[in-house]
C-alpha cells in the first residue's frame, strides 16, 4: 500500500502542473480571439483601479500634512487639545 501512496504523492504536482499549463494556453487563445475579459481580469482592473485611488488620496494627506509644516516653520501645527492631552 505504501507503494500506491507515495506514487499517487508523485502525480499530485504533475497534475497540478498540467491544470496550470492549460490554463494559461487557454486564457492566451482567448485573448488572441478577443474574446471578453474573463472575472479574473475584471477583479485585477477593480484592484488596481482601487490602489490608484488610494496613492491618490494618500498624496492629497502628504500635501495638506506638509502644507502644515510650511506654515509653522518646519513643525506641525498643533492644536492646544492636543498639547494638554500629551501632557505637554
């Protein structure tokens, strides 16, 4: 029995392999064809349209963050609320 294992144990990433092989010729042909865009290329276009969006408003937090500083000759403005709840 333990000659039947350890080769079925062998196949497993043959097979794994294969199925991966296959996938990628067929989502080649498919895109030779033009055929449309298939879940997995519309979830990666709403990924990378979300992670644009976020280094966008990260940028616009840079700004405004260093647009303080500017203003208070190197440091960041302060509020007194947050002085006295530094204990400061």
């Amino acid at each position: 029995m333990t000659g039947f294992g350890q080769a079925l144990g062998g196949l497993i990433p043959v097979a794994m392999t294969l199925v991966g092989i296959v996938s990628i010729l067929q989502r080649r042909r498919a895109r030779r064809k033009g055929l449309p865009d298939s879940g997995a290329e519309a979830e990666a276009e709403r990924r990378r349209q979300a992670a644009r969006e976020t280094e966008r408003r990260m940028a616009s937090y840079m700004a405004q963050r260093d647009m303080g500083r500017d203003l208070s000759g190197g440091h960041a403005i302060r509020s007194g609320r947050d002085e006295q709840e530094n204990g400061r």
